[in-house]
C-alpha cells in the first residue's frame, strides 16, 4: 500500500542505516572519481524545478523526459521499439464511507471502527462494496509453501469467505532455525503475499491481525499507510485481488476470538507448529465503503547495451525515479525534492551506463537500464515491468537495484540485504575483497526489508537481484560521526529537506557505483546463470525457466 514500506522503514532508520560501497582504489586511498555528470544529474533531478517528481504530475513528466534525454545521449538503444518509455497504467483509489466492521455470532456483535480498530479496502474496480455476513475462518499464517511442506489452506474451502491471519511467519514466532529461515522474515511473512494467497484460495475477504514485534512497526504505521489515496496498476483485475483486504488492531483481534470461544494464546501455539489444521470462527463478518478511481499513464524509462555474442541475455540495473511530489501547508508549497531518495539512484543508473559505453570492448551479454516509476506508491513500476517485461525473464541472469546510494562518504563496510539469499552473494563478496572490504549481512532479517524495494518484483518473477543497502563503518571516522550520519538522515527521510546539502561527501557514491558496476561488468560477460539458495522461496521460479536458457 502507499508508503508502507518507507514508514515502516524510517521508524528504524537511526538503527539501520546501510549504504553500499566500494571503491576502484584502496578503501583507505583516495577514491577514484566514477563518472564526471553524478553531481549535475542529481541536483538537476532533486531541483524545484522538479517538484518532487511525484509519478504523472508535470514533475514527473519532466523528469521522464530528462532521464529519456540523458538516456539518449548516452547512446542507449531504446528498451520498447523505438522508445525509452514503458507506459505504466495506474490506477488511485480513494476511500470514502467506511462503515464499521461488525463481526457477529454467537449471539453477540463488535463492531471495529474505521482506522481505530481496523482498515480495509481494495483493489477492484468497484465503485461501491459491502462484505456481507462472510463467514470468518482462522487460516494461521496463510501461506503455501511446498519447499516448507507447509499449507495453512490444505483441506479447507474459502469460497466467499473472509480469512483471519497471523503476520511474519512461523520461523519468526518459535526462533526454530530449522522452521523456514528461522527469525529471518521469507517473503511468506509479508502481508502482500497473504492478500495475494487469500485471492487465489478463493477468498472474499482477509484481514491481518496486527502485532508490533513480527510486523515490525505499530498500528499507527498501518493506520497511516492504509488512509487516503492508494495507488495500483489498471492490470491488477478483479480476479487478482480480494473484494476487501485489511488488517485488524490486536485488541480486538483477541475480542473476536473470545466472542468465537477461541483461546487465542492457543491459537497462535498451534498456526506455529507443522500440520495446523484452519477452522471455522462461527462468526460473520460485514462491512461496507465506497471508492473513487482515476487512471493515468506514468513511465518506466528503460534503455540497453546489446551484448555482443549473447544479447539475448541480460543483466540489470535499476533504480526509481519518482518521489513525493508536493504539499500545500499553511505557510506555503513543500516541495519533496528526494535528493537521496532517489536522485542518487538514477545518477548512478546514468553513470554506470556512461562507463559501459565508454568502453571500447561492448559486454557479452545485454545490459539493461532501467528507471522505474511509482515506487513510492507500492512498488508499481517494477512490479508492472516484473509482469510484461521487455526482455524475457527466463534469459535475465541478474539485477542490481540502487535505492539510496550514501552521501557521507567512504566506508569499510557493505551490507547485503537479503545476504544467503542467492547465490549473487559471492559476486559481492569477491569484490569487495578487491577492496578490502568486508560484507555483512543485514543485522534485522526478521524485519523483511528485502521485500520492500523494486528488486523483489524481479525476485518474485525468479530473478536473483542484489540489494546492497548498507555500511556505517567510515573510513576515518568515529561512532559519533556514524551516529550524526543516521540522525540525519533519518531526519530528512521523506521530508522537505532531502536536498543536497554540505554534509554531503560524493567519494561514498563513487565507492558504490565502482562496486555496482564491476559485479554487473562480471555478470555480462560470464557464463553464468546464479540462482537462489535451495531453500529459497524464489528458487522454483527460476528452475521453472532453466530449460529455455542455454546450457
């Protein structure tokens, strides 16, 4: 939902700030310079000018045409025929007229008020909807995972019905190592794949129950993400989604269970443990509300390299390129300008694209560039890109995805989020040993923040993709210089003043684009096909497609 992963993120930001890096030169020597237009292309995309780049607004328009520009200049080869432009159909949808959710039975009724206790909505294209006396039945965890032998829905009919369910997933609730990836969050955790499982099963409705640890943030997070205007792609029919979708605040969770003569606390023992058995609440569940729709095309921007003796084959780089666009207050217009987040990321698509056409000697395989829109709207760009891509999933090797690359100079240290996850990590671990270098894993798997930016599209799709996020050890600094870092960053995090500013330090960027582009230079000109870990959720995907690449 809109914003939901940025939210979440920045309540912990002050904890985790990550920022990838590497360097051409000795990561205690001076850092080579990567390309001569980051800077121009940074303060040109995070100008006022801009106006926050917020996806169809003339900002964004405007930076579609620069990228495009920029693009072209380069001398890359347009992704789509004869164009750089990926026309991605969105969709904003607004709320109105909440009813309460009555849930009755038992010869008793609650009645969960709008953003209080609970919120819901959907993707249909419907102007009004009403969930009426929907059977409610406790799913658990909601998840079918055959590489598991785990399904929550095995036996059970949820035709017509509204699904009750736990969020993270049953490695994260016993701590048992040998139960999925133990207290590392899969993607089965995450509440978007719940939704979606719920709608292929059959269901009319779900709703999560909200607890703080295994969410890893509050109700005031949900509240907020799930309030006003949301955002999706036209494509997302009315067989793809549930007629209502929501989430329920924990105390009144535990209301309804008792209302079912459910001992809750027993419940939750049982969804942790293999062979949980679903089961009917004898409760119903109703609710009604109204919805409001405007479509408009926003862009993906998307050029290549053609390889020269496999360009069928390709290697990718993405970043987003929109924002937040701008807010009318009482004192004036804020412009959120995203300097960070994501200028940095699309100067750094353009750098690394400069390089390879510099070079004199063309890669092997295609590489393939690409600015993606609407991600600060759930992901959107790259998930309608993951859905009809321009190249064929089965022969893109890998994917590289910046979102944030760090302004505050050169570090010693990378953190691999999503590391163990692929095999890709012994692609970063090989370079940055060149630097001396040494990658981490991220120190919060439980909190699943490899699902939380455009890479995990293309991972859903079975293509193995880096996200390297991270690194607080300075060179030449101390811990309160990592600890101003974090504070200011997480300061100026989805705010006015993400702006370039003196605290920047551009030997940090440098440091990432070296290591980005030599792990893709790699990639392009390589044999190989990396995969996911054996135990990996995606790992299916991409053996699915093993026999249409070539051997």
């Amino acid at each position: 939902m809109q914003l939901s992963k940025f939210i979440s993120l920045a309540r912990y930001l002050p904890a985790i700030l990550f920022i990838a890096v590497i360097s051409c030169a000795s990561p205690r020597g001076e850092i080579e310079p990567f390309g001569q237009n980051i800077v121009k292309d940074i303060e040109t995309l995070a100008s006022d000018e801009f106006q926050g780049r917020a996806p169809a607004s003339p900002g964004g328009i405007k930076a579609v045409e620069y990228i495009e520009n920029r693009f072209n200049e380069i001398g890359l080869k347009p992704a789509n025929d004869n164009s750089f432009r990926q026309p991605v159909p969105l969709m904003e949808v607004t709320g109105s007229n909440f009813s309460d959710l009555v849930i009755s039975g038992q010869g008793s009724e609650i009645s969960l008020k709008y953003l209080d206790d609970m919120v819901v909505g959907t993707y249909r294209l419907q102007e009004s909807v009403s969930l009426d006396n929907s059977e409610l039945v406790f799913a658990g965890y909601g998840i079918v995972a055959p590489e598991y032998e785990w399904n929550d829905y095995e036996g059970l009919d949820v035709e017509g019905k509204t699904v009750v369910l736990l969020v993270n997933d049953p490695g994260f609730a016993t701590g048992d190592e040998s139960m999925f990836t133990g207290n590392a969050m899969t993607y089965y955790g995450r509440w978007t794949y719940k939704f979606e499982e719920a709608a292929r099963q059959g269901a009319a409705g779900a709703l999560i129950i909200h607890q703080t640890e295994p969410a890893s943030y509050g109700w005031d997070v949900v509240r907020n993400s799930w309030s006003g205007t949301q955002y999706g792609v036209v494509s997302e029919g009315e067989t793809e989604r549930l007629l209502a979708e929501g989430w329920i605040h924990l105390d009144p969770a535990k209301e309804i269970f008792e209302m079912a003569g459910i001992d809750f606390d027993e419940a939750l023992a049982r969804a942790h443990q293999p062979g949980f058995k679903p089961q009917s609440m004898g409760l119903t569940a109703s609710t009604s509300f109204n919805n409001e729709f405007s479509f408009s095309d926003c862009n993906n921007v998307i050029g290549y390299i053609e390889g020269t003796t496999y360009p069928e084959e390709t290697v990718i780089y993405m970043g987003h390129w929109d924002h937040l666009g701008m807010v009318e207050t009482d004192t004036g217009t804020d412009i959120y300008n995203g300097a960070v987040d994501n200028a940095t990321g699309v100067a750094g698509l353009m750098a690394i694209a400069e390089r390879f056409m510099s070079e004199s000697e063309k890669p092997e395989r295609s590489i393939v560039f690409m600015a993606v829109t609407a991600e600060e709207s759930g992901l959107l760009g790259s998930k309608y890109y993951s859905e009809n891509p321009l190249f064929p999933i089965a022969t893109t090797v890998a994917g590289i995805n910046m979102d944030a690359l760090n302004v505050y100079g050169p570090t010693n240290d990378i953190v691999a989020v999503g590391y163990g996850f692929s095999e890709l990590d012994e692609y970063m671990k090989r370079h940055a040993a060149q630097q001396d270098r040494e990658v981490k894993p991220n120190p919060y798997p439980e909190r699943g923040y490899y699902y939380r930016s455009d890479h995990f599209n293309m991972a859903k799709q079975g293509v193995p993709m880096i996200y390297a996020n991270g690194g607080s050890d300075f060179i030449g600094k101390d811990q309160e210089y990592a600890d101003m870092v974090a504070k200011d960053y997480a300061d100026r995090y989805h705010q006015p003043s993400d702006v370039v500013h003196d605290l920047w330090d551009y030997d940090g960027i440098h440091q990432d684009l070296w290591l980005f582009y030599y792990i893709g230079k790699d990639l392009a000109n390589n044999d190989d096909f990396p995969n996911w870990a054996p135990e990996s959720e995606f790992r299916a995907a991409r053996d699915a497609t093993a026999n249409i690449r070539r051997n």
